[in-house]
C-alpha cells in the first residue's frame, strides 16, 4: 500500500497554450474559457480570444458552447484557418514538405553534422550575427554561422557533388 503526506487532492492541472502568441496558461481544474481562450470548432486550433477576427455585421463572433462552458468559434473568426496567423507547427510541416524530407531525416543529418550543442546552437544562432558564405566553382553557394562550418558544408556537397569540384572563395557576410 502506498501512503502519500502532505496535501493531496483529486484535482488535476491543466496547461494550454495559445497557438498564435505562444503564451501559456495552467490552472488546477479549469477550462479554456477561463484563460479567455477559444478553440476553433473545424480544426481544434486554440487561440487567445484577443486573435479573433472578421466579426459578424453585429460585431459578435459565432460561438458554440461546449462541455465545461469552454467555447468553440465558428472557423470563419478563426486566425489560423483563414490564414492570417501561421503557427510554428504549420511552418515546420510547410518547410519539411518543401524540403522534401521528414523529422527523422533532419535529426540524423543534424547528429552527423554536428558533434555537440554548441556547434548546433553556433550554427542556427550565428555568433554576432555574422554569416560566411563559400562559393563553389559551379556557383553554388554555401552560408553557414561560422566560416570552419561553411566548409565543412561545403566539403560534404563537393562530395556528394563532384561536378562542384572546388571553393572557390569563402568571405564573411
């Protein structure tokens, strides 16, 4: 049998974040309306009530009330579904489709490419913002956060690429 001290309770927390501004909301037992957020009734997108848009002619929005007072709106008010707001999911699937690959192929080449964090976090942040960028000599270019990296790149791309055969200079953008 197991014996818990202290406060315990039946209760369970809640977390929820806002899909367009990212802020996040927790509470013990309480529903999205609470936090005045509103999810939509097409597509479950879960929003701040302040992203709301086009209002109907009578500046109300069109509301559905569902379990736990917790609302759904109409997907015509929704910033999501009309494109007006792009959430960082949606860029990630976007940008993985028109790469023409998928999670687990970016994880592998990110552990090939990069022996630790720091370089990760060199590479993706740019130390003082500075870029360097490699041309090669069938003028391809390469950019990367620092100029050890762009090589490398580079290097990777001339193998997997003879035609590129050389760089031809590397210069600090």
């Amino acid at each position: 049998m197991k014996r818990r001290n202290g406060f315990v309770s039946n209760s369970s927390s809640s977390s929820y974040v806002c899909e367009v501004c990212e802020e996040s909301f927790e509470a013990w037992d309480e529903g999205i309306s609470h936090f005045d957020l509103v999810m939509c009734q097409d597509y479950d997108h879960l929003f701040c009530e302040e992203h709301r848009i086009n209002p109907n002619e009578d500046g109300k929005y069109t509301m559905y009330e569902i379990e736990d007072d917790d609302d759904r709106i109409d997907s015509k008010h929704c910033p999501i579904c009309q494109m007006k707001e792009v959430t960082r999911h949606m860029v990630m699937i976007y940008a993985l489709k028109k790469l023409k690959t998928n999670m687990q192929e970016l994880r592998n080449e990110m552990m090939e490419t990069f022996a630790n964090y720091d370089e990760l976090d060199t590479f993706i942040t740019g130390i003082g913002g500075t870029t360097y960028g490699i041309e090669l000599t069938a003028h391809v270019k390469v950019i990367a956060a620092t100029e050890e990296l762009a090589r490398k790149q580079a290097r990777e791309d001339i193998v997997k690429n003879p035609v590129m055969l050389d760089i031809t200079h590397c210069e600090e953008l």
